[in-house]
C-alpha cells in the first residue's frame, strides 16, 4: 500500500468534490471508507488503519481549511452512525448516540480513526439526510446521508487505492411543473 498516493488521490478527489458541488463554509460533507476495498479485499475483511490514517490525512484537513463539517460513516455494526465533532452535534441539532468505533468490531478503521483525531468526538445516530455531498470509498452506502435530491457527481478518479469510488452531491428539488423556470447554477 502506497499511503502517499491514497492521500494524495483523497486529497484531489475532496478538492474536486468541493469545486463542483459548490461547497461553502458550513456545508456537511459525509465521507465513508472501507480500508478493506483500498487494498483490493471485500468490505469488512481486512481493516487496515495504515490506509485510514493516509484517507484522513488527505480529506479531513482541506475541510477544515475550508470551513466544512465532515461526518465519518461507520460500518453496518453500529447501524451507519457517524462520527463528528461536538460542535458539528451542536450546530445541526443532532442526537449523541454511545458507543466507541472499533477497528476491527465495529464501526470500521476510518471511522476509528476520526474519533481518535477528532478534537472533540461524538457519535450520532444520523445527520438526518442533511449532508450537502460525500464520498462513499468501497461502497459503503453514504446516500442515506445526503439530502435530497442526491445526484451522482461524475469526477476524475475513479477509485482510490483499489477501492472504486463513488461522490455525490445534493441538488435542490424541483418544484412548479413544466411552466416553472429554474436557476442553472443549482442544477
């Protein structure tokens, strides 16, 4: 495993994300990630936090330098909780839940590795379809996260490490029927 390239390729793939979703300070970005999938294993078969650690290096710091919340999915165990920041918690009303992700129990090596870096982490049970777009690394299921509409976001890479990759965004919904006119630019 190259820890360089998964962070360099995390790094470009949240850059473009960013750009094309038209993320702004105070979006919530929700990323999940399956170790296993980066170094080519089955989700769930082979946690590795090397791989974690490279994925949390090239993500989470370009949103904090861009003043977006980011919400770290756990695995199926915990039921797809989250992990974020308190204050995360506190802006959008979201409910703590309690339980401590787990590398290799459950919750999943990147969601451990945020609590473990994290400034001030919390779980929570959902961010009540409120997250603006993600990143889903080895097809974890992030939608149920985004608000909708969700739409698919098409960028340059298509996997990380060997995990293929799918990004997302929101859209709003569109609304008044066929005489309705609609801004482009949040289509």
């Amino acid at each position: 495993m190259d820890s360089q390239l998964i962070t360099e390729q995390c790094s470009q793939a949240v850059n473009e994300i960013i750009k094309a979703a038209g993320l702004t300070k105070g979006s919530l970005f929700v990323i999940g990630c399956s170790s296993s999938e980066i170094l080519g294993n089955q989700i769930g078969t082979a946690t590795n936090m090397d791989s974690a650690k490279a994925v949390y290096d090239g993500i989470i710091p370009i949103l904090k330098e861009n003043g977006i919340y980011a919400a770290a999915q756990c695995c199926e165990h915990l039921n797809r909780a989250l992990v974020v920041e308190r204050e995360t918690m506190l802006h959008f009303g979201f409910e703590q839940v309690n339980a401590i992700p787990q590398p290799n129990h459950a919750g999943g090596a990147f969601a451990t590795e945020c609590y473990n870096r994290f400034d001030d982490p919390v779980l929570v049970e959902s961010v009540n379809s409120r997250g603006d777009a993600g990143i889903d690394i080895g097809g974890t299921m992030i939608g149920m996260h985004i608000r909708s509409v969700v739409v698919p976001l098409r960028i340059s890479l298509r996997k990380i490490g060997e995990a293929p990759i799918i990004c997302a965004r929101r859209r709003p919904k569109y609304v008044g029927g066929a005489r309705a006119i609609y801004d482009e630019k949040l289509m």
